[in-house]
C-alpha cells in the first residue's frame, strides 16, 4: 500500500539511494531541505519542504500528513566540537515533532556496534537510535557496517586503497572483522522497513553474508581487478596514523575517514541478525558482487591524478590467479 514517507537526508549518498527506490513502488515522497530554493533548482522533479533539524520549530509543518518518516542525517561531517551531542538534540526533538506531526513510525539507518569500546563516531550512532527508540514513535533501527556504493566513505576508502596501491601496509587493527553489505541491499532493507512487523521500537543488524578481516576485504576488492597487492604488515601503525596515510590515497574527506578508521579497533559485527528473512528479502550478495556493481557506477566519474594512478598501479601490482 502506497504511503506518505517523509525523508531526511534526501541528499545525502543512501538518501539519493532511497528515494527512486520509494517512489518506485508508489509511495509519495517528501525530502527535507534547509534551502529549498537552491533545492527546487538543483532537482525540480522532487518534492521538497524547507525544514532544519537544528530548529525543531520547523519540524511539525513539514512532517504534517506522513505516514513515515526516514531519519538519515548525521552531524559527523560538520567537523565541529559538539556534533556528538548536537546529534542527541536533532533525534530527540525529530522524534517529539514526528509525534506530534501523526507519524506512525520511523525508520533509522545506524551503525553496527562494536564488539570493543565505540569510536565518538560509533557512540553517536548508537546514541542516536536510542533516542529515536526512546521516543513517542515506533522506530526501527536498522545497523549497518561497511556499505559498499559509489559515494561511500568507506568504500571509497577501501577501494581507492586496493586500486592504487602495488603493495599496502597491513597495521594491526587490519585484523578486525566487519560484514561488508552493498547499498542496494541497504536501500531494500529501508524500503522493507515500511511495512516489516514490529510491536514496537525495535532494532536489527544488516550484516553482508561474510565477516572478512579488513586485510581480507581489500585483498577481495583488488582481486575483483585482477590484482594481488604485495602485504606488508607494521603492527605498530594506529588508527590515527592510518587516518593521515588515508588521506595521501584516497579521495575521502579526511575528518569523517579519522572517525571511520577510528572506529576499526575491534569486531563490528552482527549481534542480532536475521532482518533479511523477517522482512522476506533475499539473502544479501557476495563482497564481488557489490565491488564490481560499484566500480561500474563510477566508472565514469575517474579522471586525472586519481586514473592515472590507478592506471600506474594496475601496471606495477602482481596479477591475482584463479587459486588466489
């Protein structure tokens, strides 16, 4: 049944997922901007109503008249002191306003839990769907990992490394395990989470079909270009460092790849499956799979220093075999 689905974080790399998504199956979408001239403009076929997270105020007119509402903002990438709890006043003045706007659910994408202490960053994303559960609206917190897309931090981070490095520099957090999962998959599991059954707030992981080491996924990635990097492990490298090395490599934004790399120093793995089948989805495809479907994506978007690295790369890494 169509529905009035109000979305936050239209913009942003699983909101501009999301939304054909939605509107594929029928369902009247509505995105949150804080400019909505520049919105109009920019995509004039979407239905856009000014609003800002920071002003709760403006909340309730443009959240009147839906049904559901999505929750995909984060305040991590502003880079200033205090987003973590900023982040806490956002969800919690969200959840007031959807109440009192007759929102009969929201859904929340966040992070996995980590097996160890949480980074700030992974904190916050728990944190935030506490809040949002703690709420007068039913919430589903859906918790994901690495998500593998063209526009993810991560998997920029990831794929960058694999494509453009001969040889990598293996630091001991390396060894921690993740469940890589691809963004068409998460986008399926917000889209179920309009209609799965639940009797309440609620939460459940989203995990990809395999927990590999961080040494395994780029050493799989490489493999979906033929390549086989030569691994040189320094145990001694922390997150912190990494984050610099990061940043001399890859495109991602230096500040939100700090957080993300920080967060690596222990499992961030499943707890509570089982989302795939209580919603009626597939079971979600392998690593390969994602990685070649977003290397297709943005196949395009290369130009410059970046191809002429990986070009170079391509040349001097040892080719991998079909016995690995």
């Amino acid at each position: 049944m169509a529905q009035r689905v109000f979305l936050s974080g239209a913009t942003g790399f699983i909101g501009r997922h999301l939304l054909p998504a939605l509107e594929r199956e029928g369902h009247e979408v509505r995105c949150l901007t804080r400019s909505l001239a520049s919105a109009q403009r920019r995509w004039p076929g979407q239905n856009w109503v000014a609003g800002d997270l920071g002003d709760p105020t403006t909340l309730p007119a443009a959240l009147a008249g839906c049904d559901v509402a999505y929750y995909l903002v984060h305040a991590m990438g502003s880079h200033q002191p205090g987003w973590a709890d900023e982040e806490r006043r956002w969800a919690r003045d969200f959840a007031e306003a959807a109440h009192a706007a007759g929102v009969q659910r929201i859904v929340y994408l966040g992070g996995v839990a980590p097996q160890g202490d949480p980074s700030e960053h992974l904190q916050a994303r728990l944190n935030t769907g506490e809040v949002l559960r703690a709420g007068p609206v039913p919430c589903l917190e859906l918790r994901a990992g690495m998500i593998i897309g063209a526009g993810s931090t991560s998997w920029t981070i990831v794929r960058d490394l694999a494509a453009r490095l001969p040889a990598m520099v293996l630091p001991a957090w390396l060894a921690h395990r993740s469940q890589p999962v691809a963004v068409e998959e998460v986008v399926a599991a917000l889209v179920a989470g309009l209609r799965v059954d639940m009797a309440g707030s609620t939460w459940w992981d989203i995990p990809g079909p395999e927990a590999l080491s961080g040494t395994e996924i780029l050493l799989r990635v490489a493999g979906v270009l033929g390549r086989k990097p030569i691994l040189l492990k320094v145990p001694l490298v922390t997150p912190k460092l990494s984050a610099h090395w990061i940043r001399l490599v890859t495109r991602a934004d230096y500040g939100v790849a700090r957080e993300l790399v920080a967060g690596l120093t222990s499992d961030l793995v499943a707890t509570r499956p089982g989302y795939w089948e209580a919603a009626g989805l597939a079971p979600p495809m392998s690593l390969e799979s994602a990685a070649r479907r977003a290397f297709a994506e943005e196949a395009d978007s290369l130009h410059g220093v970046g191809r002429m690295a990986e070009t170079l790369a391509g040349w001097l890494t040892p080719r991998a075999t079909s016995g690995g």
